[in-house]
C-alpha cells in the first residue's frame, strides 16, 4: 500500500510536524539502518504515512518492501513448504527497508512469534523497519504470549528507533462519504412570511389591474 507523501493532507494535526515529516522524506535514517515505530488509533495516518516513505525509498533506488502483518505470518508460515513462499523470505531478507502493518493487532501463535523474532534478528543493524501499530510496546508480550521473547523483540526494533505516536481522531471517519444526497436547509419562518407577503402583494396588484 503505497502512497504519495506529496499529497498528505498537512492539514492534519496527528502529532507529527511538516519539519518532522520533511526530515522523514530525506531518508537520512534509513541510510543510519533506524527503525520507525509509528504507534497509534486506526485512521490518524500510521500506514499512509510508512507506505508513503516507502514509496520515497524506492524511488531512491532502495529495495523497499511493505508487508501487511498477515502477508508476513503467512510468509512464515510457508516458507519452509513452499516454493512462493520460500522465494518471498528472501526478499524480505535482503530488503533495505522492511515495512510490516498493523502490527500486534492480534495474538500470534508461538510458532510465528518466533519466526517473526528470527526474521528481525536475522535483519538487525543490516536492515530498516518501519512498524505500524495500535499497541504500546508494553502489550506486545500479550500478543506474543511470551514476555521473554518480546523483551528481546523490542530490544532489537528499539537499539536505533524514532518511536513516533500520531494522534487526533480518525482520518477515515472525519472524512467518510455519504450515498445520500445532501438536503436542501429548510426555510426559516421569516423567509416564508416574506414570500408570502409578496405573493399577497402581487395578487392584489393584479386584481386591482383588472
């Protein structure tokens, strides 16, 4: 899910500047191998905002990568059995930039908890992430059912990270469209009374013509 950061609404005041965002769009911290940890409520940006960055690294010539996190749990799932799958890890492992949506939304089972643990290990210091979430770090060991494992997740995620918490009301909802048809505003009780009255005056007029 791509987007053009040169269209993002700066209007919207969800906790990250113009300054911020424009530093973001240089890239400097990916060059640096830093994390992004952009954390929030559903609809303030999180994941216009990574796919949009990066859309900037791959116009860069970066080999830049956005995954869904259920694109990602499927990916470890299979990649021991199949050939697709297989071929997908290894471009998630010799990504420059990695970037998993929505993550921790759900519980994972223990398998993938540590597949996904291996993955980040494996492209630690060599590799950016960019992580979109609506959990604070602290619950994540709920979602991985282990508190070890995620102690040593974040440690990793977090060594070199910007952990950016966007803000306001939902984007989406604020914005939503609507399959009916705006009403016209009904008519005040003075405007009626002023039609009525150059209604009575032109009937008048007239019978006074005749």
């Amino acid at each position: 899910m791509l987007h053009d950061l040169d269209h993002y609404d700066s209007g919207v005041q969800n906790g990250i500047s113009q300054v911020q965002l424009r530093q973001l769009r240089q890239l400097l911290w990916l060059d640096q191998n830093y994390n992004l940890i952009l954390i929030g409520p559903s609809g303030t940006g999180k994941s216009y905002l990574a796919g949009g960055l990066c859309h900037e690294a791959l116009k860069l010539g970066y080999h830049a990568l956005f995954r869904t996190m259920d694109e990602l749990i499927q990916t470890i799932r299979f990649k021991d059995v199949t050939t697709a799958a297989a071929r997908e890890y290894k471009r998630l492992v010799h990504a420059h930039l990695l970037v998993i949506d929505d993550i921790m939304m759900f519980p994972l089972e223990k398998s993938v908890a540590v597949g996904l643990f291996q993955l980040i290990n494996q492209l630690h210091e060599q590799t950016s992430f960019i992580i979109t979430t609506n959990k604070n770090p602290k619950e994540w060991a709920e979602m991985l059912g282990d508190e070890v494992l995620a102690t040593a997740l974040l440690d990793r995620l977090l060594y070199k990270c910007e952990v950016i918490k966007l803000t306001d009301k939902s984007y989406r909802l604020e914005h939503r469209t609507t399959i009916f048809e705006q009403q016209q505003p009904a008519e005040g009780g003075a405007t009626r009374k002023k039609k009525l009255l150059s209604l009575q005056k032109v009937v008048v007029d007239h019978a006074e013509m005749t």
